[in-house]
C-alpha cells in the first residue's frame, strides 16, 4: 500500500468525524441548557457520569475535564454499579449516562437506581426509543451519524461527538462560574500545565528576604547589605515606606566611574527612581518577558497598592521554576 493512499485514508477519517461534528452542533438545544443548569445547581453533590465500553472511556476524560475546571465529578463504571458500585451515587448528586445506542444492557440497573433515589438523571444517547432515552430526565440527544471505518461499526465519529459535548458542558459551566486560570492553576501544580500557570506571587523573595534599604543610607552601608543579601539588587524606600528606587550592581559600578568618594553618597542619589513593578497575581511567564525586554535581572511585586512592595522576584527564582 502506497504512502500516500494512507494520507489519502487519514483525510477520509477526519472529514468523516468533522462532519458528524458539525451534525452535533446543529442539535445542540435548549435541553443543553438544562443539562448545564442542572449541573450548576447541584452545590451539595458531585457530577457522577458513567457508561460503558467506549462511552465509558469518554466518560472518564468528561469528568477528568469537569473536575479540573471546578465542578466536583468522578467516573463509576455502569458494569460496576451492579456490583456494588451504586453506593458511591447519593441523592445530591447528578448523574450523566453516556450510551450511543442508549440500550446497553448494562445500564439497567443504574437507571432504576437513580429513579428509585429521584437522583437527576442527564442522559447522552443517539436513539429516540432507546432505554436511555426514555428514562432520562434531560436528553442530550446526539446525531446518529457514520463511523469513520469502512463497516461503520468501530465507535470513532461516535466518541468524537460524545467527547465534544461533555467539553461543552464543562466549559459552558466553567465560564458561568468565571472561573480563570488562577482558579485552573490550583488544580493544576505541577507539571509544565502548572508551571506556566504560576504567578509571581508562587516565586517571589518575601518579608526579611528583600533587600529593603532607606533612600537616605550612605552608599557604604548599601554595599554592605547587598553583599549580605545576595541579590545583586536593592530596594530602596522612603520614610513613608513607599517604594522610591532601585538599585542594581551595574549602577553601583557605572556611578563608581563618575563619583568619587562613592561610599558617602546617600543611595537616593544614584539610585532608579520608579521602579518596574508587577501585581502579585502576574503570570511568572509575564514576568519574565518583560525582564528579558527592559534587560532587567528582577522585578518590585506589589499588591493593592504599587507604592509598596510585597515581594522581589528575580530571573533566577522563574529559570528555576522550568519557566521559559
């Protein structure tokens, strides 16, 4: 078989699942917004989405995305539910069938579960007269459509819809509770998901850690504590204690060259007036980018109020971090 006969092959499959998509979207409706509601509302419960075979693959990366972005859900096995599983649904929660033909026999036993408890029941399946179908309380009913194998019987177009709707549940929810990337970055730590997503805040020299010196100190007593702190930097504040400058190795060897008697000279007179400073919540990558484009080595961080800071963050603290 010839290289290009399988390319051939790949575009047929990917036109084939593209086009049951767009038949999805078309059949999106108002029962998808009751599905979305009724996952809003259960506040006292979890999302609990079973099925079976291929539909309960799907089913687990659904309540894997679910959960990451802020709505409690696990994955039971509709096998499983028969053998003692259904002690893991309580009445609080909502529950998701995920069945193509709506008719696996294996269903049975979770459905009258979940009727006999009066436990919400959100139903995916592609056939009107199926099992699924008609116990469900809100049918998310899919387009049967063609598989994308040559004897249209290997579940392929059918998982493509199934997962496309559970990501649309997850991120219709997920915007209504405007939930940001801070909020993913606490269910994402590690990893370099979570790398990217770490703030300055997560990094940044804190309390006795910065190199915190008086506009007003002569410049041998500065030199004194950034060799003790290490930092290669200073900030310098006011009497207020507002930040006022900042003061790095090159300017202490740059002002070295022009002044003579250097060490008697208060700080303020050599220092940066108006520092760069980034709020707390930046992104580390953020930070980066804009020490690397102003040639810098470190970064004021403030919160509320940019007139103090809270923290120092060097380029080493986010090179170490895997950050780039």
């Amino acid at each position: 078989m010839k290289k290009k006969f399988y390319t051939k092959i790949a575009k047929k499959v990917i036109e084939t699942e593209i086009s049951s998509l767009k038949k999805l979207k078309s059949s999106i409706n108002k029962s998808f917004e009751k599905a979305v509601r009724t996952i809003l509302n259960c506040r006292n419960g979890k999302i609990i989405i079973s099925g079976v075979g291929k539909s309960g693959i799907i089913g687990k990366k659904i309540a894997s995305t679910l959960s990451s972005v802020g709505t409690p859900s696990f994955f039971v096995d509709a096998s499983s539910c028969s053998h003692g599983d259904l002690g893991q649904i309580s009445v609080d929660d909502v529950l998701i069938l995920i069945s193509y033909s709506g008719d696996s026999s294996e269903l049975k036993n979770i459905i009258q579960y979940a009727k006999r408890n009066k436990i919400s029941l959100i139903g995916i399946m592609s056939k009107r007269k199926s099992l699924l179908y008609k116990a469900s309380d809100i049918k998310l009913l899919i387009p049967e459509i063609k598989e994308a194998d040559p004897n249209n019987i290997v579940p392929t177009s059918s998982t493509i819809i199934q997962l496309s709707i559970g990501d649309a549940l997850a991120i219709a929810t997920m915007k209504y509770k405007k939930f940001t990337k801070l909020d993913f970055k606490k269910f994402h730590p590690s990893g370099s998901l979570g790398a990217k997503l770490k703030t300055v805040e997560d990094l940044m020299l804190t309390d006795k850690k910065i190199p915190f010196v008086n506009e007003n100190i002569l410049m041998k007593e500065a030199l004194k504590i950034i060799v003790k702190k290490k930092l290669g930097t200073l900030i310098v504040k006011n009497k207020k204690g507002y930040t006022s400058g900042i003061l790095v190795d090159g300017d202490i060897k740059r002002s070295s060259y022009k002044i003579n008697n250097l060490k008697n000279v208060k700080i303020k007179s050599i220092m940066k007036k108006n520092p760069i400073s980034v709020h707390k919540e930046t992104l580390a990558a953020q930070a980066l980018f804009i020490m690397n484009s102003k040639k810098i080595t470190s970064l004021c961080v403030h919160g509320k109020s940019k007139k103090r800071t809270v923290g120092i963050i060097h380029i080493h603290n986010i090179l170490q971090s895997n950050i780039s």
